[in-house]
C-alpha cells in the first residue's frame, strides 16, 4: 500500500503530480481523499473502528469510509472504490456534498494537509469488512459521534467533515 500512486495537489487544490503514499506521508504533502458518510434508515452512521496497522490514526474510530485519491482517479472514482474496498457496499448512490481542507501538525516530523470531498449515502443491506483497513463496525448517529458520550478516538479529520455536513444539512 505504501507503493500505491496518489494525486498531489497544491494548496489551492489543483493537480500538480503524484507520488507514492508513503512519500506523500513522510512529506507532507498536499493530497486528495474522499469522506462517505453513509447512514441507514435509521440515520445511524456506519462507523468504522481502524485497524491497528493503518498509517494514520491506527486503532481511532471514524464515522467516515474513504481514503485517499490515486494517481489517474477523480474524486467520485475513489469514493465509490472505497465504499466497496472497506465495506463491500456496491449498487447505492452517493451525494457529492462539498469539498474541505484539513491541516494537521501530527508531531514535529509528520503533517497532514488533505483536500476532501464530502459524499453521502444510504444503506441497509450486509457489510464485509476488509480486514486490513477496518476491525469493526458500531452504529452511531450523527449527534452521538459529535458528543461522544463513549470516549472513543475519532479521526479529527472526519469529524471536522461531519460537523461542517451536519451543520449544512441541519441534521
């Protein structure tokens, strides 16, 4: 995975070249993700518990399936990849909603600088976790995940998204 080509962007969010993932991390670099917040019928959010082996947030919980754009996709490619990758969910339609920029300071040595792209989606059909990437799944609404009344870890990155999709949406 570490070999695994992606799109790097400027801070503007324009397409300058790619690189590999492990690059992109050890540098910095400005990149592209998706975020797919796909609920059920009961508004429940599919919220995934990271596998200790990710790159990033390892063993954090994220209200959002995605990652990040490869080399040669567009936004709406890498959504739909993920969505089956991570949880083996093909045939829903997923809603663009907007685009976000997230910056974090990891540790002295390490940043993140992302451009996302909101998706949302419904479900309620059977998952399949891949088991590198995703060690479970709990239902969560929304709100529940905001006021995290449970104490998990949640990827900052997601939950930026979420506030900002909850807020718009007015859910």
């Amino acid at each position: 995975m570490s070999d695994e080509k992606v799109i790097i962007v400027d801070e503007s969010n324009r397409i300058i070249g790619d690189a590999t993932r492990a690059e992109m991390r050890r540098k910095g670099l400005y990149h592209r993700a998706v975020y797919l917040f796909i609920a059920n019928e009961h508004h429940q959010l599919y919220v995934q518990e990271r596998t200790v082996q990710k790159d990033i947030y390892p063993g954090y919980f994220d209200p959002a399936s995605g990652g990040v754009v490869a080399k040669g996709e567009s936004y709406e490619e890498a959504a739909y990849r993920e969505l089956q990758e991570e949880m083996g969910i093909t045939g829903i339609t997923l809603t663009p909603r907007f685009c976000f920029y997230f910056q974090e300071n990891q540790d002295r040595d390490r940043h993140c600088r992302v451009w996302g792209q909101v998706y949302t989606g419904q479900y309620n059909g059977d998952i399949v976790l891949q088991e590198e990437e995703v060690a479970d799944v709990v239902m969560e609404t929304p709100e529940q995940v905001l006021k995290n009344s449970t104490g998990r870890m949640y990827t900052p990155d997601s939950i930026t998204a979420l506030k900002r999709l909850v807020n718009e949406l007015k859910l």
